[in-house]
C-alpha cells in the first residue's frame, strides 16, 4: 500500500455507496475534506442486499488485517426493501432476515477493533412516480422503505451504534421528490449534501478517540507544508495546510 499510514474510512454498501462519487456525490465531498487526513476507501456494488454483503464481509473486512478501518459507514435497505418478485428475480429480503444480516454485519465491523467506528445509513425514500416513468414498473416503495428504515434504526439504537436516518433527513424540503434523485432512488448532489451534513454531524458530535471530524484530524506532512501566502492583514504568513478553502466552509 501507499504510505505513510493514514485513518481509514471506508464506505461499504450498495449503489448509493457505488454512485456516491457521480453527479458530485457524497462520497467525493468527504474524499476532499478529508484529502490530507485520511483515506476514504469505496466498497460498494449496485443491485446487492445484505444476502451478498454477508457472503463477502471476510473479504472486506478481514480480522487479521495489519490495519483495521477507523471508521465504516454501512448501508444496506433499499434493494431489501423491494417488494417480493413472483419469480424471485430481484434483491428482495425479508424484514427480519434484513435486521439480523444487518446485525451480523455490523458486529463483525465491530469486532475488527476496540477503534473501529461505524456509521449506519437507514433506507432513503424514493420517488415512485419518478421510477415508474423511468422504468414502467417499480417494486419499491416509500411506505416499504419507511419500515427497513425504522427497523433499522431500533437495531442500531439497541446495539448502540451510531445511525442516520436517511429515510427523514433526505425528505427535509417541499421539493425533495425532485431535488434528491437523480432516477427516482439514486441520489442528485443535493441529497448528497444532506448525507455529509449528517454524517459530519455525527462524527463532530460522538465521544470517539480520537475525534473524527475532519477538522479535528492532523494534516499529514504540515510540518513540511510551505508558507506562501498571507493573511487579509498582510503581514501574517499563512501556511498551505492551515488553509480554509471557500468550498469547505460549509462544513466545518
């Protein structure tokens, strides 16, 4: 691997983890944030369930890795949460076998070591009317997607791990329908900056050692990092590393 070593994050999931660098998704904004602090690692499949994630998650996440993840961010739910096929030709599972696939991902997260911390995504809403025009038929829904949400949520809360939910959060405006899918179940930029807004929230907020807010992690190399600009003042010398830049602002 690269070096020198750096915290790692990893976001592992399906197509909202897959397609969270496209349409300047949530994935490339934490990837800028936290360019000089910490590797953000992509595992994400489009189409999968928690069925599949289960059948790999040795794979991903070894226990006899030299370097474990200090922080996942999970999601899984909205393929689960399709409704059944009569031929079984889609990602369909059913709701307790959702929470306990669920459960049994995040424990093996858990486990990889006393400094891993993990993040759970619940499902999102969708825009059915925006899916079936796409597609002519949709087996998803946002009553369906409420229900793996919220039964997420109770697990997370039960085992006492960290959790968003997607499901209210990306319904925060009159318009979301419109502004927060691209296709009525991936998510447009905008929804992407609400995922960050609460993901950042929850990292900023949580009693972890070290912090893992971005702010609050070291740049690497800072001691290297060249002094050539000055502050609004004009005598004060400004290192290169200490720089806010104006599209970060907001997320400081």
């Amino acid at each position: 691997m690269v070096g020198p070593n750096r915290p790692q994050i990893v976001l592992f999931g399906s197509s909202i983890v897959q397609f969270s660098y496209s349409h300047e998704g949530w994935g490339s904004i934490l990837t800028d944030l936290y360019s000089c602090k910490a590797d953000i690692v992509l595992r994400g499949y489009g189409g999968w369930n928690t069925r599949l994630a289960l059948l790999v998650l040795d794979q991903i996440f070894p226990k006899d890795a030299t370097i474990q993840p200090s922080l996942v961010i999970v999601y899984f739910g909205g393929n689960d949460s399709m409704k059944p096929d009569p031929n079984g030709l889609n990602a369909h599972v059913p709701l307790l076998e959702y929470i306990q696939n669920m459960k049994n991902i995040v424990l093996h997260i858990k486990s990889l070591s006393e400094k891993t911390r993990i993040i759970v995504l619940s499902t999102p809403p969708v825009n059915e009317e925006k899916i079936i025009k796409l597609f002519g038929i949709s087996r998803r829904s946002n009553e369906s997607s409420h229900i793996y949400s919220e039964a997420c949520i109770k697990m997370c809360k039960e085992l006492g791990i960290k959790v968003i939910d997607l499901w209210t959060a990306l319904q925060n405006r009159n318009d979301w329908l419109s502004a927060h899918f691209t296709d009525g179940i991936h998510l447009t930029a905008e929804a992407s900056k609400v995922v960050v807004k609460e993901i950042l929230k929850v990292v900023k907020e949580a009693d972890w050692e070290p912090n893992l807010h971005w702010k609050s992690l070291p740049n690497e190399f800072a001691q290297c990092s060249p002094t050539i600009f000055v502050g609004t003042d004009g005598n004060t010398p400004l290192n290169v590393a200490d720089l806010d830049l104006d599209w970060q602002a907001q997320w400081i």
